[in-house]
C-alpha cells in the first residue's frame, strides 16, 4: 500500500445529528476514516451503530452536522467552512462517487449496455462513446455477452457484475458498496469480492464495502468498526482470494 | 449504432398502419372528404313531354229540374240513381186551385159561345127587319111619286129604313164583340192547362238522376231544383294544371288518366276543351278532358291524375333535370372539366317526366355535366366520380 | 443522451398502449361530443343554407317559419316579388309530422316547394339520386335519413307520394329528415284534415242555423267550401338581386307589406341562439364535464404510472441524474400518452360518428383544439407527478 499518495477518501470528525433540541440523535459521532486507491476496506458494525448514517454522508446524499471531507485529496466538505464546497451534490456523485447496492437496481427499462452508459451520458459523453466504455467495463467484468439483454433475461450474479459496472462507469476514485453480498450464497459472495478487489486494482478506485456478512469479513486487509457513531480501525486477515 | 430490435420494427409498422387508418378515415369521412358525384353526359334525345293536373269527374250537362213557380212539391217518382228517359214525368208539383180554375174558365167559354149564338140570331133579326123596312120605303116612294100618299108617309119610311139598318148593324157589331169573347174565353182556358203541364216536371234527356233533391209535401222556390239529372255519355274531367307549368295545353292532347279508384290502370282520353279563364287564386288553369272508354260506375266527383302528353320534342340536347343548379340567379349546371367542378350557365327548356330537361343554349352535346353531388359544389372543387351516391336497396 | 421516457414506453408497451387507448376513447367521447354539439348548429345552418333564400318573409310578430309557427295568404308574393331588389320569391310550407314507412313511424318535416321552375326557393340544392320534382302533385324528395328508396310510394296523410329523387343533409332544426312536396299537396297536407274531421266539421256548419238557411238553397255547400280551401303558406323565401342589401329590403317588407322579414344572419341567430340555446348549452356543459374527467385521469394515470418507478427514480437520483432529465422523462411519457389518446379517441369518434342518429360533425379545427387541449392537459397533469418524483430521495436506494 502506498501510503505516501494523496488518499481517495479521507474523514475527521464527521457528525451527524439528526433533529434538534431535547429530541436530537447524534448518529455519527466523530469519525475518521482515510481510504486509499486501489483498496477495499470494510466497514462494519452492528444495526443502528452509524453504518447507512455514514454511507449517505460519503455519498453526498444527507449533508453531516460537523467534520471534515476530502476527496482525493480535495475537500468537498467542511463542517466549520459552510458545509458542502458544491451546491450540485449530483455531479459530483455521478462524477466521483460510484453506487454498489444490496440489490443491484438496475434500470429495468434500459437494455444491459445502456444501463452502464447511462452515467457518461449523464456526464454529457455522446452515446457512442458511452456505450464503448460500458462495453469494455462489460469486458472486464465478464458479461459483455449480455450487452445487449434486457434487465430481466440477466440471473442476479449477472446482475451484480452489471451494477458493478455501472459504478465504475465514471472513473469514480471511491465506490460505496452497500451490502452487495447480502442476498448471495457463500460462493458467489465471494466472487463478488474478487471482482471488486481486481477492479479497485485495476481502475485504481477505492472501495468501501459495507457488510455485515460474515463469510466475507475474513477476505479485508483492513476494517472499520463502527460502533456508537464510532469507527475504529483495525487489520484484516487479508485472505487470500 | 445497433440495429433497431424487431419488436421495435413491428411497433413501427403498427404505428405506421394505425396513421394510415386515421389518415384514411379523415380523408374519407370527414369534412376534409373529396365530393362525391356522378356524372352524365348532355346529348341530343327525343324529349316526351307531359303536363301533369289534378281533376275531378264532372259531367259535361248537368239537368237541374225545379218548377218554374213557387210551390209544393206533390210527388216525386224517381230516385237518385235511376235511369230516366226524354219525357219522362219525374215530379209534379201540386196543382192548388188550378183545376178549379180550369172548370170556371170552360164555363165562361160554354157562356161565350153561347152569346154568340145569340147574337147571330138578334143579327138576323135585325137582318130581316131592315129589309122588310127597305121595301116598304121603296113602295112609299114608287107611291109618292104617283101621289097616292103624303110626303110625311113617305118621309116616315124612309127614317123607318134607316134605323132598321143601323139597328142590323148594331147587331153585326154585338155579335162580333161575342165571338171575341168566346175566343178569350177560350185562350184563358188553353192557359190553366199549359200552367197545369208545368207542375209536371219531366225529363229533357235520357240521362241517370243524381240527385232527389226534395220529397212530396216540401216547399220549393222558384228556380230551385227537385231533381238532378245528367247525361252519363257526357262525363269529363275537369282538369286543373298549375300556371307555371301550363304551356302547351292545348285542344286534342292525349291524356293518360289514373282514378282515384283504380290507380294502376290508365285511361286514355283526350283534351276537349280548354277554358279560356283560368282561376286566378289557386294559379291554376282548367282543361277539360273526355274520358275515352269509361270503365262505369265511376263517382262524379272522384279525383282523378291526369297526365297529358304534349308533341315530343325531337333532337334536343338534354341533361337530367337534377342537373340544373341556380348559382346566385343563374340557372346551370356544374361541368366536369379535368375532375373539377365549373359552373355554367344555361337556359333550360321543356322538361320530361323521366327526368331530363332540354338544354336551350351554354352546353354542347357530350359535355360531362355533374347530376347528383354529396354537397353543394363551389368553383374549381375537386370531386371524385362514381357511378352512384346511394347504395341500391338489397 | 438516450430518451429514458421512449425506453420505458418500449419497455412496458403494452400496459402502455392499453392505457393510451383507454384514454383514447374517454377523448373520443369527448371529441364525438363537440360533434354533436356542431352538428346540432350545423343542422340549423343547413337548414337556412340550402333553403336558398336571402329573405324569410313570415307573419307580422313571429320568429316564424322554423322557430315558430307563422301563416300568410300565398298571395303575398305578389306584392314582394315587386319590390325593388327582390329577384325571386318562393311560397314555403313547413310541417313536422310523423310518417309511417316500413311498419315504423318516424318525424319528418314536410316541405311544400313551388315546382313549376327549376331549383325555386325553397328546393334542395343538391340530389344524391334520382330527378328533381316534375310533376306539379304527388311527388316528392326525401333526405336519405327517412331511409326512403327511389320509386318508393309514401302515404303522406290523403295521398301517396312517389319519392323521385334523393338528397342528403337535409334536415330540419332538430335534426328531422326533410320531405320535399309540391307546395299545393304541402297546403293539403297542412290545412285539409282527414275524413272523420271534414264530416265533423261539415255536421257543425251545417247545425249553425246562420249558415244553413230555409230559403237560401247553395249557402251551405258555399260555406263548407270556403271551409275546406287552404290558402295559406307559412313563408315567402326570398331571393335578391346581387347587388342589393338585405337589410334594406327586409326593413321595406317590415315597413310597408306589415310583414316580419328576416335577413339570413338574423335566421342564423334565430336557429343557432334561440332555437338550440338550451340543448347546446347542455352540451356545453357536459363538454366541460368531459374535459374535467378527462384531466383528471390523465394526471391520475400519470401519477401512477410515476409513482411505479420510485425506486428507479431514487436510483437516477442517487447516480446523479438531474431533475431536468427526470422531469422531461416524466413529461414525454404524459405527452406520449395524450398523442396516443389523441389519435386513438379521434379515430374513434370518426367510426362511431356515422352511426349516431343525428349528426355528428368532427370539425378539423376541433380536432386540432382538442389536441392542443389535449397535450395541454398531459403537461399540466404531469406536473403533479414531477412534484412527486422530485420530491423522491436518492437516500431511499441506499439501505432502508
């Protein structure tokens, strides 16, 4: 790992209060995390701990009460600063941030290869071009024999590779994977787990997994534990795939 | 770029045929539609021209028979329906007192007869007299002459003469005036048995009574009839021909007759006569038509349609009737020119009863004139021909 | 950019199509009830365009012939046809009554014409089949409506009618189907009664003692003649010279003849306002009804159709799809489905038009309102489902 890079993702103290006064939750309580390109960490913790609480801040959905974010070494929030730095949270989730599902969601109305491209289009790139890129990530995640199916011929491991697909559509450097082994057998759980480990490799992106599954924690070099609105951070057994 | 899937190529050609049906169903139905008419051309026919008329059954002579004088009506021997001959005594009115007169009068003539009886005999008397004085005053004066009487005597049979001969003149006189009054006497009496004959109403003709118009015992005016008679060999039609269509009527037409009674069969007949005043208010003319064999038993009265047939008029440029349209206040007709409509106008003649109608001048034979049409037709529209507008019944 | 709305059109065709035609015929309902509504003035517009007069001249105070009954000696045209300006006049008789044909009664309106000239005032302007009135009795042109046949024989009251000649759109104010007599036969029919009423009639002069004198023989059959003439008519049609003014002629008609005279935009007014106010009015309403329900289920549609796709719409959200590009997606599908309703309802209209009883006019401007209305009721409608879709939180794709 090399840690002398500028780190895909780095939090400090990142809060989350949710409603005021005497009825105030604080769900997140100062939480650091820095991930790096090319790793997969997990995230984990028991319910209500913080976990969805943290993974809709990092993915600029709900705007934290305090703290610090960077993105690939740029800050795109700071709690004493005003909050976020961009008033278009939706660009910078389709440019920067990728999606991974419990389910994989993908648009039933549009055909394999259109649901990868939907992103650049989304980002302005012209239809051809968009739809080379989803045919190459197709490629690489070994489905590109379905490019042209429909949603509902695909089984849901197919599925799976689809949605991971589409989250790397944009070159995103981080990518949120929010229980994507929770509905899989054991095996194919764990081919999920290589295949976001080869693509962190391979595209140079970070990925958080957030999980609660027990076959798969074995397999991250490196953890969270997210506990009353706490992360700590401790090394994985890094099994080998 | 892929291909288009063929559920997409179907739902095209779906879409396709569905904007096919749409365009077809406002191109066809709509307001937006193309005229629909149809098409014939003028050419030179042989026009058989009718007038058509309502008439009645009338008969030509109507007897109305009434007495002459006010009176009571004593018997009526015939009724509606029967036939009665010339002469034949149909009703007599009640004498009253005529008898009784007719009995005085031959008494006043017996008298007067009688009278002049009389007188011839005072004439002879007198006759017989003057002589007898005439020679007795011849002898008197034979005898004065001789002086065997006076002067006086003489005188005195002379005057005696005289008057003997006024007196037989006076009796010629007397019995004159006597015949003269026998003779009234008698003319008085010929008079009560023509006025008798009067009250006996007889008929003029052979002919069928109509109407019994009163019964025994009523009283009727003078002038007022009793019964009808008409002569059934007379019975017409009177006709009546509108105005507007009445040129041509004239004497010696051949007319087709439909009774009321019997429709489906036509009678032939012809125009006898035409009146020469028509009636004004009703716009109508009258023409008076025989009925050529007459089946019987036809009501007078009964109505009647008539159709009269005026000379054909041969080689006349003709187009169907429901061709000629008024444009403004111009007759015409719509010609078909290059499938669109042109108007032009034309002066139209006699038209036939089957429909066509002679084209006078604006058109030349084998021109294409539009007949019927969906819509009125405007300049310069576009139409489409077909061979008929309605569909014919099944 | 691909078009999300044509890809969930395609997607879900079907569901769609079903909808759009569903929608298609509730617009067709509508659409047809516009065409009632223009066939009810058209009726009254016929009614005074193909009558061909310029002029109605009709009884002093009345809004006579059609909207009321008016009757005038049939000579009065005499004094019109005089009158500077006047080209043509016509005596007309008009009188709706029932006529029996095939074992049915239906309504009618007869119309006596003058018929000793071609296309006098008064006769249709167009056949369809078969010759214009020759004969001056007993015969006669019906509208193809009172589905009589060429040839046919029709019993109008005392006499039978042959029908010779056919024409189409010819109908009264209601929507009858007109019969087309000779004007004298019209009077007969109209002023002569059946048997039973001329005996009665002539048994109640005769028992007037004024009019059945001892001593007067020929008074009685005088008056029962009298009785029996019809010389009336309920209109003088008019027509003008080019050049003259209508207004001018009819104001010297109402002036000097003590006759009312209508020009024929005041016929109109007289039809289409006052003869069918109500009727229309009703249709009217129903009208606005119609196009209530009819926004009403597009936007309910709409709003269903969006609602199903909340999980979609969180998940272009979250992936960073703008509200713009959700928007117009919602927006084409509601267009889309109001084009398809559109077409749908006014190919409908166009078939069922044919088959209602009175007519149904389906004018191409209507048309093109209705599309305008129609498309402006799909953007409308959409607005409450772009509300709700906008409303929709990208949070919801994450987690629960």
């Amino acid at each position: 790992m090399d840690k002398t890079s500028i780190p895909a993702i780095r939090i400090e103290g990142l809060m989350k209060r949710y409603g005021t006064g005497d009825a105030a939750v604080d769900a997140l309580k100062g939480v650091d995390m820095t991930v790096w390109p090319g790793e997969v960490v997990g995230l984990i913790g028991p319910s209500g701990s913080g976990k969805t609480t943290l993974l809709k801040c990092l993915g600029a959905v709900i705007e934290p009460t305090g703290g610090h974010m960077q993105l690939s070494g740029e800050t795109i929030y700071d709690g004493k600063d005003g909050g976020w730095r961009t008033g278009d949270l939706r660009a910078l989730r389709r440019d920067r941030i990728g999606f991974v599902f419990q389910a994989p969601y993908l648009i039933p109305f549009l055909d394999v290869t259109d649901n990868v491209a939907l992103l650049p289009m989304l980002a302005g790139i012209d239809n051809a071009a968009a739809r080379k890129r989803a045919l190459e990530l197709l490629t690489a995640l070994d489905v590109a024999h379905r490019a042209g199916a429909q949603v509902s011929q695909l089984s849901g491991g197919e599925q799976q590779r689809v949605a991971i697909a589409r989250s790397l559509a944009n070159h995103a450097p981080i990518i949120l994977a929010d229980e994507p082994t929770a509905p899989l057998d054991s095996e194919r759980a764990l081919t999920v787990i290589r295949i976001l480990n080869d693509m962190a490799v391979q595209y140079q992106t970070a990925i958080i997994v957030v999980t609660h599954d027990e076959k798969i924690i074995p397999t991250f070099k490196r953890i969270y534990h997210i506990r009353d609105g706490r992360t700590h951070e401790e090394a994985g057994e890094g099994r080998p795939l | 770029m892929k291909l288009p899937s063929r559920r997409a190529l179907a739902l095209g050609l779906a879409a396709l045929l569905f904007l096919a049906g749409f365009g077809w169903l406002v191109a066809t139905q709509g307001p937006l539609a193309r005229v629909k008419v149809t098409v014939a051309k003028a050419g030179e026919t042989t026009l058989d021209r009718t007038l058509f008329g309502i008439g009645t059954v009338e008969a030509r002579r109507s007897y109305a028979i009434g007495p002459t004088v006010a009176g009571r009506v004593a018997a009526v021997l015939v009724d509606h329906g029967e036939a009665v001959t010339a002469g034949q005594l149909l009703a007599e009115m009640d004498p009253v007192d005529l008898e009784a007169r007719q009995a005085a009068g031959s008494a006043t003539a017996a008298r007067a007869g009688q009278l002049v009886a009389s007188a011839q005999a005072a004439l002879a008397e007198a006759g017989s007299r003057a002589r007898l004085a005439q020679a007795s005053s011849e002898r008197y004066a034979d005898l004065r002459r001789k002086s065997f009487v006076s002067q006086e005597a003489a005188d005195a049979k002379v005057h005696e003469a005289a008057a003997a001969q006024a007196g037989q003149e006076a009796a010629a006189a007397a019995l004159a005036a006597a015949k003269d009054e026998a003779r009234r006497a008698q003319s008085d009496l010929a008079g009560l048995g023509k006025s008798r004959a009067h009250l006996r109403l007889v008929s003029p003709v052979d002919g069928i009574v109509t109407a019994r118009l009163a019964e025994p015992g009523s009283t009727v005016v003078a002038g007022q009839s009793v019964v009808q008679v008409i002569d059934p060999a007379t019975l017409w039609l009177r006709v009546r021909i509108d105005q507007g269509r009445s040129a041509g009527l004239a004497v010696g037409l051949p007319v087709d007759i439909a009774l009321r009674s019997r429709p489906g069969q036509m009678l032939k007949g012809r125009v006898e006569r035409v009146d020469l005043v028509g009636d004004a208010v009703a716009e109508e003319r009258i023409a008076n038509v025989s009925l050529g064999e007459a089946p019987g038993n036809q009501a007078i009265g009964e109505l009647a349609e008539a159709t009269l047939h005026l000379p054909p008029a041969a080689k006349a440029l003709a187009v169907p009737a429901a061709a000629v349209k008024r444009v403004g206040t111009e007759n015409g007709v719509w010609r078909l020119v290059e499938g669109r409509a042109r108007f032009a106008a034309v002066s139209t003649g006699p038209a036939s009863a089957d429909g066509m109608v002679q084209v006078l001048n604006g058109l030349a034979a084998g021109d294409a004139v539009i007949v019927h049409s969906n819509r009125t037709l405007t300049p310069d529209l576009r139409v489409n021909v077909v061979d008929t507008l309605v569909k014919a019944a099944p | 950019m691909i078009n999300l709305a044509g890809r969930d059109i395609l997607h879900g065709w079907g569901k769609f199509l079903f909808t759009g035609v569903g929608l298609g015929l509730l617009i067709g309902v509508t659409l047809s009830m516009a065409g009632i509504y223009r066939g009810m003035v058209d009726d009254g517009q016929v009614l005074i365009d193909n009558s061909g007069a310029d002029l109605w001249v009709v009884q002093q105070g009345t809004l006579g012939p059609y909207a009321e009954p008016s009757s005038i000696r049939d000579d009065v045209w005499r004094g019109i046809a005089g009158l500077p300006g006047v080209a043509e006049t016509g005596n007309a008789a008009y009188l709706t009554m029932q006529i029996e044909h095939a074992g049915k009664e239906s309504r009618a309106m007869v119309v006596g014409m003058e018929v000793d000239r071609p296309n006098r005032p008064g006769a249709p302007a167009y056949l369809t089949a078969g010759r214009p009135v020759l004969a001056g009795h007993y015969e006669a042109i019906a509208d193809e409506l009172a589905k009589f046949k060429l040839g046919e024989r029709v019993r109008i009251r005392r006499h039978e009618y042959e029908i010779v000649g056919l024409t189409r759109r010819m109908v009264s104010s209601s929507g009858d189907p007109m019969i087309f007599v000779p004007l004298k036969d019209a009077q007969e029919i109209q002023f002569l009664k059946d048997n039973d009423a001329l005996l009665n009639e002539r048994a109640r002069t005769a028992a007037n003692p004024a009019f059945n004198r001892p001593g007067v023989p020929g008074l009685l059959e005088a008056v029962q003649a009298a009785n029996a003439q019809s010389r009336m008519v309920n209109a003088v049609l008019v027509r003008l010279e080019a050049n003259a003014d209508p207004e001018a002629v009819a104001a010297e008609i109402r002036r000097w003849k003590r006759l009312q005279a209508y020009t024929k935009v005041q016929m109109e007014d007289i039809l289409v306002a006052k003869l069918i106010a109500t009727s229309s009015r009703q249709i009217a309403m129903f009208l606005v009804i119609l196009s209530v329900v009819t926004a009403a289920i597009v936007a309910f549609i709409i709003y269903t159709m969006t609602l199903a796709k909340v999980r979609e719409i969180a998940v272009l959200k979250l992936i960073g799809a703008r509200n713009r590009t959700i928007a117009g997606m919602i927006l084409q599908q509601a267009l889309g489905l109001g084009l398809i309703g559109f077409f749908v309802g006014r190919l409908a209209a166009g078939l069922w038009a044919p088959v209602f009883p009175k007519y149904v006019l389906l004018l191409p401007g209507d048309a093109l309102r209705g599309f305008a209305i129609v498309m402006a009721i799909c953007a409308l409608a959409s607005v409450v489902a772009i509300r709700a879709a906008l409303a929709i939180d990208p949070a919801e794709a994450i987690g629960g």
